[in-house]
C-alpha cells in the first residue's frame, strides 16, 4: 500500500506564535516546520459533533488544522454531556455543530472553523467533500456512513472512519486518493445490519468515544502529513478490558463503489 507524501501546494506560512503555539509538534522529526505547515494550509470536515466529533474536531483545532468544517444537524440534549465533551451544559438546546465550533474557537482563534446546522447529502455532501482534504466520519447511522464514503470515493478524498456503541470500539482509514485502496463499502456492505441512533438504544461507555474519536484526529493529521496511516486495517477496541483486536480487509473487485475506479 502506498502512503502519499504531503498534500500539494497547501503549506501555510506560521509566524512566531503559532511557532511557539505548535512548538511540541515542530520538535517531532515526523512533523518539523514542514509537516505543521502543512497542517495549517488544510481544510478537515467533521461530519458528525456527538461523542465521536467532539474530542475530534477539539484535537484537530488544538492541532492547527486550518480549516475545520463541522455539520450536525441536531441539538445539545442533556444525556449527550455524559460523552460529548465539545459541549456544556448551558448550551444544551443549541445546535451542536455551533457548539462545538464555540469549543473549538475557545480553544484555538486562529484557525479558520465552519459550522454547518444541517443534515446534507446529495449534491451538498459531494459539494463539502471535494472541498475537503480530508474528511473523519462521525456520524451515528449507517445510511450516512454509506453516503459518505460514495462521495469521497468520486472525489479521492481520504475518509477516517470511526465507531462506538457499548464498550466496542472500531476504527480506520479509506485513502481513496489510490484507486487500488478499499472504501467503506468494501469492508461493510450496505446489505449489513445497522441501527439509526444505536447510543440511545444500546448506551456507550463514555471514555470509548474519547479513545476513538481522539484516534481518528490522529490519523487524519497522519494523513495530512504523509505519515502511514490504518489502510485496510480495521482496529477493534474492547473497552472492558482495553484491548485492541487488528482485522486485516482488502479492496472487494466487486465493490459496486470503487471497483470502477482506475488511477490518473
């Protein structure tokens, strides 16, 4: 598998203070000057600022991404701050994208948030997506997921993939940049059984979205900087006992999304 070198022509100049502010990233041999300007010229979608989005979208503005843009369509409910940790109580009842972009602004000014009060698909979803550099599915159904990755399948965007519900955790990375790569479809079949909402059904364990939420903002810096990152690698956490399982997954030539695809 191959693992792209930094996104092209997307480097931000950084001044003093931001020097200082990403200091502890620019001292990493893997990320330097180079790798931080590359994160400070990249755009991130975040659909989804429930349990997964929340420790997300809060690590990639204190990350420096330059660009976040954050869509939910739903509001702060009470039972979400046991897990969504973007979010306070005295904004319960305000939309949970502008939430969460108030967290994130507290956290980090001078990156550049966006936050979207609604639930798109369609031709907006496609219209976000190849805006996007990368985009980390968040969301909590599995129509959407398939929607998702259909969409950064047509444009070859990465999508960093995560899940959560009871003390089971899952996660990885679809480069979709390489038509070699598999997409979402190829590893869970849009047939598959699925749930709408499953924390309101099952419950979660509230540090799982945490551990996986902060996962998937890891491997989307990774990707912004060309480090190797969970391509065809499904990682399965068990909360009970924090142990991780790896489940190796490959390109289905039949996938009715990317099996069409070729390089160029």
């Amino acid at each position: 598998m191959t693992h792209p070198a930094r996104f092209p022509s997307q480097d931000a100049d950084l001044d003093d203070a931001a020097l200082l502010r990403y200091s502890r990233h620019i001292l990493l041999d893997d990320i330097g000057v180079e790798g931080q300007q590359a994160i400070a010229g990249a755009h991130a979608l975040v659909i989804g600022a429930g349990g997964l989005g929340s420790p997300a979208l809060l690590y990639l503005a204190s990350a420096g991404v330059g660009t976040i843009t954050v869509v939910d369509d739903d509001a702060v409910d009470l039972t979400n701050l046991q897990r969504q940790i973007a979010h306070t109580e005295a904004r319960v009842g305000t939309n949970k994208a502008e939430s969460a972009a108030e967290s994130m602004h507290a956290l980090n000014p001078r990156i550049v948030i966006r936050a979207l009060d609604e639930r798109v698909d369609g031709g907006r979803l496609a219209a976000l997506v190849a805006d996007a550099d990368v985009v980390l599915d968040c969301c909590d159904n599995f129509a959407t997921r398939h929607a998702i990755n259909r969409a950064c399948v047509a444009d070859r965007v990465p999508l960093v993939s995560g899940a959560a519900v009871r003390f089971d955790g899952q996660l990885t990375t679809f480069d979709l940049r390489d038509p070699l790569n598999p997409c979402y479809h190829c590893l869970f079949g849009e047939e598959g059984d699925a749930s709408d909402g499953p924390c309101a059904t099952f419950g979660v364990f509230a540090p799982l979205t945490g551990i996986i939420g902060a996962a998937q903002a890891a491997e989307a810096l990774k990707l912004l900087i060309g480090l190797p990152t969970l391509v065809g690698c499904l990682q399965l956490l068990d909360a009970r006992t924090l142990q991780w399982r790896e489940m190796k997954y490959r390109k289905d030539p039949a996938c009715p999304v990317c099996s069409g695809r070729h390089a160029g």
